[in-house]
C-alpha cells in the first residue's frame, strides 16, 4: 500500500468501535472504487468461487463419497501422498489422518488423563468453567482445563505429530516475496485443553464459528496486507494457503481464540467416535474467508455492523449473512482412537448437538502452530506456564496444575519438544 492509499488501521481495540467500523468500512469500499471495480462485482467473483465449492461438495455427496478427504498416516511418512488427495485436501482445506498413532497408545492416553487428574482430585478441585466457550455434562468438566499431562505432552513432542504438522504446514506457502514466513518444519507446541465427553451425555454442541480473530481482521495493518487481493481490485489472486502478512501481525487484546498463527486446527481422538455422535463440522471450503470479509460491505448490512463479528467473542458464521456457505457444513466421517481430525484455520466450524451420546467423545486438541515471529513470541509465554504449571495465557487463569508432582517436567522433553518451546 502507499501512503496515498493506505486504510485506517487500529493495533488496540478503538474507544469507539461503531465509530471505526464505520470509517474502515468506508475506506474498504472506496479501496476497491479506486481499483476500477465495486463492492458489488468483487463479491460476484467470491460469490462465484464459493458455489462452485458448494457444487462441488453436494455432488460428491450424491455420489457417496465423504466430503472429507482421508489420508493414512503411513502414505504421510513414507511420502505416497497422491497428487489427487492433495489436490482434494487443498480444495477442502480439512482431512482425517487416519492410524495418526497406534490405537492402544491413544487409548492409554485417554486412560493415562483420566489417572493423571484423578491422582491430584481434580474433580474434587473443580470449580466450574473458566469461560463460557465451552459447556460442561452435569457437575464434571467437558472440557478439561488442563495443559501439561505426560499424555499431552508425548503428543505434542512425538514424531509422529512433528510429521504431520510438517506436511499439513507444507501445503501452506510459507514464503513468498523474499520473505520467509514461517518454517514449515517447526513446530510451536501451541498447548490447548483436553475434550472427555462421556457415554450417555446430553450435548448442545457449538454454533458455527471461527477462530481466527474477530474486527482485527479488516483493522490492523497485518491483515489488512494479507487479504490485500480482496480489496484492490485482484480478488482473483486471494490465495487462502498464501502465509504472507499472517505471521507477525498482532491481534486485538478483546480477539478470541488464539493468540498463535494456526495453519491448521486440530485434535487427536482418544476413544472411537461415530459421525453421528456430536462431532465436528466444518464448512470445508477454504474461500469461504474471502466471502466473509466481502459481505459486511454490501449495502444491505449496516454500515456499523461486520455482520455480527466484534471483540470478546468468537467470529460468527450462520444464515443471516451467509446462507451460502451453510449448505455444504459437513460433518467428519467415523474415526477410531488415534485417527487425527484437521481443518483449515480460517474455515467455519461448528460441533454438532448430541442426546445421550453412544460411547465416549475423547480428544486432545493439538493443532499446526509452526515457528514464525508470531508464535515465537507468545512461545515465551508458553514456557513460563509449562515450566510453573500454569494455564496458558490464551485460556482463563485457572492454574490447575501449579502443584501436581507428576505433571510433564522440563527434563521429560525431546528435541522437538525444547526447539517448540524455545529451549536451548
């Protein structure tokens, strides 16, 4: 951007936030005035991009076949990946790894937590949800505000995470432009919680949303450069796996979720889950971003509103502003204990109401958070908490685990764990 054309941008939450979406999205829209085109023929070209990915996901489900792609872990080591799985998990932006780790291990993960907590009286201790994200089944946790189990941290440090992560990081384009923005190969060990949702349970699951900021994403400089195509008049060259811009950038304090650059969000499951079962949805279409930003600078949303998005919640995805997109959210196929579940970190993701739930619903979130100035810098942080036990500072400030002897200490950690952690 010039000097004559850069947009207004704000790296703190503005005092007046009706007042600057209001000047932002004015400035938006006169961006794209002055590239010889208006709002309305750059949200056709999205518009256009979009449903041929929606076409193209109901046709596949009138053929039979999952809309989510399905890659075995062995084809992922031993580099026999085909051009066509690639090519659907770029369409897609989302694929269950299928064997990721050995079904046992993963069940004696799941068996390890259930020790690990019961061992310091969790249950006893448990003072309620930190926030209000997530739910909880009766008077235990659904989600377990807990960070630094052996069990979790063998994961995150375990070759095999280090294997995948790199692959799926690979299909981002990690440099561009001279500039190299993330190392594909790194990663950063982004801690998060733990899901134990047990057989029987009553859930009402999550809306559609996303993660991956909220206002910041039209207001700070950062973001403003990476989803420069859509408002200069080349919406044609948005390229959603194009890295550029997305790892230094800051977020507002009020963003939710993730203060870390994400390529990929994702969970290892811990017990076998049916796709029936209150799982995940994704709208798996990785444009979709771009229709998301377009659409508040349409004439028919107020020009004080992003279609709902502000700070301190989550970005909200649904009927209202982009019908659209919901016709293809789709839900993950069956997977077995030790498969891996992936999405595109910009893409819109809900999880699924269920009522008296068949089996066990067990996961650890472990996503692909690979080395970039970004979370090079919250990695600090992250040291901090692992070394005293601490919740990350991402999470609420719950500190279940500051006195747990049998927590995963410094001297238990690999190569891939110290170089994760920015430990010499």
């Amino acid at each position: 951007m010039s000097a004559t054309t850069a947009l207004p941008h704000w790296e703190q939450i503005p005092a007046d936030l009706k007042a600057a979406t209001r000047e932002i999205k004015a400035a938006l829209r006169a961006r794209i005035n002055a590239s010889g085109r208006t709002v309305d023929e750059v949200f056709a070209v999205v518009e256009r991009r979009v449903q041929a990915a929606v076409d193209d996901i109901n046709a596949a489900r009138r053929r039979g076949e999952s809309v989510w792609p399905v890659i075995d872990y062995a084809d992922i080591a031993s580099g026999t990946v085909t051009a066509d799985q690639l090519d659907l998990l770029h369409r897609r932006g989302c694929v269950v790894v299928r064997g990721h780790f050995d079904r046992d291990q993963a069940r004696q993960w799941d068996q390890d937590i259930v020790d690990y907590v019961e061992s310091n009286n969790f249950f006893e201790d448990y003072r309620g949800p930190g926030d209000d994200f997530f739910g909880s089944v009766g008077s235990r946790p659904e989600i377990y505000p807990i960070y630094w189990s052996p069990a979790q941290m063998q994961a995150r440090q375990s070759d095999r995470m280090a294997n995948v992560q790199a692959f799926l990081n690979r299909q981002w384009k990690s440099e561009s432009g001279g500039v190299q923005w993330f190392d594909p190969n790194r990663d950063s060990l982004y801690p998060d919680r733990i899901r134990r949702r047990p057989e029987g349970a009553d859930s009402a699951g999550l809306g559609t949303h996303l993660d991956p900021g909220t206002l910041d994403l039209w207001m700070t400089q950062a973001y403003q450069q990476a989803f420069r195509h859509l408002f200069d008049g080349t919406v044609e060259q948005y390229d959603p796996w194009d890295a550029a811009h997305r790892t230094a950038g800051p977020q507002y304090p009020g963003t939710t979720m993730c203060s870390a650059f994400r390529t990929f969000q994702g969970w290892t499951a811990l017990s076998d889950m049916d796709h029936d079962q209150g799982v995940l949805h994704t709208v798996p279409i990785p444009e979709a971003m771009a229709y998301l930003m377009v659409r508040p600078l349409l004439s028919d949303v107020p020009d004080d509103d992003m279609c709902g998005v502000t700070v301190n919640q989550v970005f909200p995805a649904g009927h209202k502003w982009h019908a659209p997109l919901m016709e293809a959210l789709t839900g993950i196929p069956d997977v077995q204990a030790g498969d891996s579940v992936w999405w595109h970190a910009d893409m819109i993701h809900s999880v699924a109401a269920v009522e008296n739930q068949k089996g066990w619903g067990n996961v650890m979130y472990i996503p692909a958070a690979p080395w970039c100035p970004r979370n090079e810098k919250y990695a600090a942080n992250v040291r901090e908490a692992f070394l005293t036990g601490s919740s990350p500072s991402d999470f609420p400030a719950e500190h279940y685990e500051r006195e747990w002897p049998n927590r995963f200490q410094l001297e238990d950690l690999n190569e891939t764990g110290r170089r994760g952690l920015g430990i010499a």
